[in-house]
C-alpha cells in the first residue's frame, strides 16, 4: 500500500472534510448504504453486541471512545465509518475479545489520530510521558483490529522547546491481539509492542500492516510476529548526519523465549542510502536484565539501511552484540552481509526455530 507521509500533510489535524480533499476519507455525510459498507447498519446491526461510530452522528456513537467506553464486557465490535476520529481512546482489560472495524476495508478511510508526545504538559500538571502520549492504548486480551489507521502527528519542528518527543501511534498489551491490514502513523515510537507487566508475555500478530517513523518507531517487548508488513523510515531535516533512527528497539524480557518476528516484510525509506539502522535494543531502566530479541527473516532490506553496521547500542552499558539479533534469507541492498560480524545470520535448522508458529504457539489469527 502506498505510505502516507504526515509530517508532510497537516490534514490529520484537519476536519474530515479536509481529510476527504486529499483521498484520505470518506465524507461523514455519504450516502446511508456506504457508510458501513456490508457491515449492516444501526438499524440492521450484525448482532446485538456490534456498536457502529461515525463522526457525522449516523451510527451509534460519534466518537470510538465513546462507543469504547459502551461496551463493558467481552465480546463486542465496533464498526468505525470512513473519517477522521480525532481523539485518544483506550480499551481496558475488562473489554476482552473485542473487534475494531473499517467499514470501507481501506485503511485509509478510517483514522484515529492525536497529537500528545512524552513532553507534552498534562492538564493537571507534569507530562504525559511516552506510554500517555498514545493515540490508542489497548490492554485488553483477544483485541482484533482491521483496515484501521492508527496515527500521532505530534511534529518535533512544531514544538522546538520540548525534549521529549515520543509520540506513540498504537500502544498494544494484551495477549492475542491482532492487526490486519492496519496502518501505524508516527515519528518517533510509533508502535509500541508491548505487554502489561515485565513478568507477563503477550502474543501479537501484525499482518498485511504499514508503518512509518524514525527513531525506535517499532518497539516494546512483546512478541510480536511481522508478517507480509512494510516499514518505513522518514527522511529528517532536523539531523546534519547519519544515523536518523532505527526501525526496531525490543526490549524483550530475559525469561521470554521469544520476541520479535520479521517475516516476508520489507523495509524502505525516503531518506538518503545506509541513513537508518536496522535495529538497536532498548534495555530500559525498570528491567535491566532485558534481552532484546528480534529475528528478520525472508525480507526485503532497501538501500536506506546501514548494510556495513545495521545494529546499533542504545547505552554502551547493553551493546547489541550481547543481545538476540539474527536474519535468515534477507534480501535487497540493505541486507548485504559486507561485515559478517555486523550481521548474525542464522543457519536453517535454527531458522526452523523462528516462525510465526513457534513464536504464537496454539494462537492461529492467520488461519
């Protein structure tokens, strides 16, 4: 799918209207048999626990918060109409099961988006940090979305005094959460991967996904399995020299077996060649014993990766090298092995180790 760049397009902060003018969604005033599709309608619902959200006022809910916020218990789907749903939303742990859809099945149409980064002041005083500044947070177990932008379009060059410019598109931490044909619209920490306590391991699966950002902008420690998906690195004016970021920062747990899956993806960029590292790992403050795992196999590395050196450290204190990094069969200018020790490749038999199966066990959300 074709990526949409927003720090070059301010329509995410707009009025659907202005979102319709650059291809991006659906009027809200469309006509009633298009505004969800073949998902039925408020009168004509797929069941009784199905909720439909469009901005206009033509389904249940104008807002998904809201109709997030109706769906106490396991089980329910909402039906997101095509537009712009400005707005931060969570789904709890209560609110298991549930399922978010697209009605049009184009991404495009239906995007949530907001606009908090790490630094950003909170009403009551202090900032929200880089967890608080997510569009969406979604803790529940069995959450399933589908066709749905998920979008922060915080900019850095908008707020030149803050320093903490985290910006969160998706923050995900339940067990057996699933993204098809979803789109993740960031800069920094875009998608964060992640699960709701260190001792706690949650299975994710992405699939037929886009995402786009710079430094860390897919991260977390999960495991999570990238199938058929796209990542993106963003071209920067901000910085006079290499690296501009990294697409990959794990912070897999040091008991969890397994953590990030990359598998028959691609990577590319719009930033000048070898700007980007593949990958660095993020041992962070609350778990020092972290042992960051990512595993790139059968995928497709454009020339914006670094070949020569695509790890990084992100504190000398945890270098890459003591980490779980490996490929498989990766292919494209980026993934030319020059320096054998820059690139731990893995050997067959091991990569048998490393597939969606293994990694989401008795979970099946590809069958």
């Amino acid at each position: 799918m074709e990526p949409l760049v927003i720090s070059r397009r301010g329509f995410l902060a707009a009025s659907a209207g202005a979102a319709l003018a650059l291809g991006l969604a659906a009027p809200a005033d469309a006509a009633p048999r298009s505004r969800f599709g073949r998902y039925g309608s408020p009168a004509a619902r797929l069941n009784e626990r199905t909720l439909y959200v469009h901005p206009g006022g033509a389904g249940d809910f104008a807002s998904v918060g809201a109709a997030v916020a109706a769906a106490t218990g396991p089980g329910w789907t909402l039906v997101l109409a095509p537009g712009v749903y400005r707005e931060t939303v969570a789904v709890d742990a209560s609110r298991t099961d549930m399922t978010w859809i697209g009605a049009s099945e184009n991404p495009r149409d239906a995007v949530i988006v907001y606009d908090n980064a790490a630094g950003t002041p909170k009403p009551g005083g202090g900032t929200y940090g880089t967890s608080g500044s997510a569009t969406v947070t979604t803790q529940a177990d069995g959450f399933t979305a589908r066709w749905i932008t998920f979008a922060n379009d915080w900019l850095r060059a908008d707020h030149p005094g803050v320093t903490g410019t985290q910006a969160v598109a998706l923050k995900a931490q339940g067990d057996r959460s699933a993204f098809h044909h979803c789109r993740f619209l960031g800069h920094q920490d875009t998608l964060y991967a992640d699960t709701m306590a260190l001792g706690t391991f949650a299975r994710q699966y992405f699939a037929h996904c886009y995402a786009e950002g710079d430094v860390d902008f897919v991260f977390g420690r999960a495991t999570a399995v990238f199938e058929h998906c796209h990542f993106r690195t963003l071209d920067r004016t901000d910085l006079p020299a290499p690296p501009y970021g990294f697409v990959f920062a794990p912070s897999t747990a040091g008991a969890n077996p397994r953590g990030y899956l990359v598998t028959r993806s691609r990577v590319s960029s719009e930033a000048p060649d070898a700007f980007y590292k593949l990958a660095r790992p993020w041992v962070p403050s609350s778990d020092t014993t972290a042992r960051p795992m990512l595993t790139v196999r059968d995928t497709w590395l454009g020339p914006g990766i670094d070949a020569a050196a695509p790890y990084a450290d992100m504190r000398d204190a945890y270098p890459w090298q003591s980490m779980r990094f490996a490929e498989y069969r990766d292919t494209g200018p980026g993934a030319v092995v020059t320096v054998p020790e820059n690139r731990p490749q893995l050997g067959p038999e091991a990569a048998r180790q490393h597939t969606r199966e293994s990694y989401l066990g008795d979970w099946r959300p590809y069958a």
